[in-house]
C-alpha cells in the first residue's frame, strides 16, 4: 500500500554513495525517567542521572570516544557548553535538547548540516554500552550501504542471556521475540524527508485504519500473527519513509540496556557498583 511517499532512490544510486570508516556520532542526552522518586537528585534531563560514578550519558560517551569507528561527537543537551565539565570531557560539539525526542533528534542531524555519509543516532541512557558493540553496529551497517537508514534490534535470547532481569517490550519477528536498541544511524541528506515521514506518522497515530493504510494492511497483518519477518518490515518503512531502511542485529545485549523505568535504573547500579567493585 501507497503512503505518498515513494522510494526515491535506485539501488545503483544508493550503491555509489560512500560509508567511511569514521562516521559521526549523535548522542541523545534528554527525557526523563517515569516514576523518578523526589529523593534522586535534580538534574536538567534523563542523560544527567548518576549511574556508578559518574551521570549515565558520560557512560555511554565513553564508549563513543573509545569507538574506532566514530568521528565527531555531538552532544544534544538541554545545559550550555560551559556546563559540559568534568564527566563530558573530550572533542564534540553540541546541539540544544528539544521538548520530545523526535525534536532533539532532528535539531542533533541538522547541526551536523547535508552529507550522503551516515550519521550514528545514540540513544544516552545507554550505561553499559561498549565500543567494541558501537564498531560491530557500524561495520553490520557498513555492509547494507545501499541504506539510508540503519535500525538496530536484539533478540530477547541475547538480551536475557546476559540481563535476564532486565525488562523488555518485545515484538514478534522470524518467529523470535526482538526488541530494538539504542542504536541507528541515517545519512543526514534524508533528514527533511525522514522529518516529513515522521511527522505523517504522527499524525496518524490515534487512526487504526489511517496506521494500517500508511505501514501496509499485509504488514499489519503479519505483525498481529506473529509472523512478520524483517524483509517484509523492511520493505513496509522503506515505502513509508520513501528512503531505504535496512535491520541490523545487534548480538550485543548492551545495545538495549536503555534505562527507561526506574527499576531498570536501579539494575543498572546495582550491576555498575558491581562493575566498579571489580575494577
């Protein structure tokens, strides 16, 4: 099913476009953690929270600055530069958080203006992320460079091998239970088109029958059975966005480590504590 948005681009176009070795990052430091008890400090955002010694979104650009694969950083942050001290220490530059996190992503891939090369999308409650997981994402990237989109998942056998009290809303795919990671990546030369897509979609939200018309009613279809598989996953954002969206797995469990509740927060001190009493 039509949207109105066309795939735009051939595969020999898509073919010819590069994917370097370095790729830029953007890491996403807003929000807030539902239910956050009075007794935690105050912070300006979701990223800020301590986790061990230091605030979650400084964990996760460890691992970026670590990363072989990651060139420039930049931080979307609801605090001035003269603020970005101590635990932010290193080479980026910085975007100013939005009011949703679709606004905050956007605002992050304009800084970084119009390039056919891909940008990493990071998501900062990421406290357990590693570089060797982001350079395993971006090389699984790197090798679907006919994309314009990359979107990471983890299966739940990965994620509850390692964290398997960690909780998770896990959908149907391949006839395996999938969730998706804190990880993506898109080329910034699609970023008014994706803005456009999203903005559709949005507006079509609370329609069951808009939702079912804009994604495909076979897609759907194959959602509720629990029988959609990614190429057909693929296939129905790919229409919707108009640009190539492709799935990458994550084997690493720490992609989706997102600290979205407040008992995933405590897990995650408990689990950094752990970490730290090792060290």
């Amino acid at each position: 099913m039509g949207t109105g948005y066309g795939y735009r681009h051939s595969q020999s176009e898509h073919s010819a476009m590069s994917f370097p070795n370095q790729i830029p990052a953007i890491l996403l430091m807003g929000g807030q953690i539902k239910d956050l008890p009075k007794a935690e400090p105050e912070v300006p955002s979701k990223g800020y929270i301590p986790v061990g010694d230091m605030p979650m979104s400084a964990r996760t650009l460890q691992a970026l600055l670590q990363s072989k694969r990651v060139g420039a950083i930049t931080l979307v942050t609801p605090v001035s530069d003269q603020q970005l001290t101590g635990s932010w220490a290193g080479a980026f530059a910085t975007a100013h958080a939005g009011a949703t996190l679709s606004e905050s992503l956007f605002r992050g891939l304009d800084s970084l203006g119009t390039s056919p090369d891909p940008a990493l999308i990071v998501a900062g409650d990421l406290p357990f992320l590693t570089a060797e997981a982001i350079d395993d994402f971006i090389d699984r990237c790197s090798k679907r460079d006919d994309c314009s989109l990359w979107y990471g998942y983890l299966s739940k056998s990965n994620s509850i091998a390692k964290y398997p009290t960690l909780h998770h809303t896990w959908g149907s795919i391949n006839g395996g239970k999938y969730c998706g990671t804190g990880l993506s990546a898109m080329r910034t030369s699609v970023t008014n088109t994706v803005r456009e897509a999203v903005s559709a979609l949005t507006s079509r939200r609370k329609s069951v029958w808009k939702l079912a018309k804009a994604l495909g009613f076979g897609t759907l279809w194959h959602l509720l059975r629990g029988n959609l598989t990614v190429t057909q996953a693929e296939e129905a954002m790919t229409r919707f966005l108009g640009e190539k969206i492709c799935g990458i797995e994550s084997p690493f469990a720490e992609t989706a480590f997102n600290v979205d509740e407040y008992d995933s927060l405590l897990l995650a001190r408990k689990l950094a504590e752990a970490e730290d009493s090792k060290a």
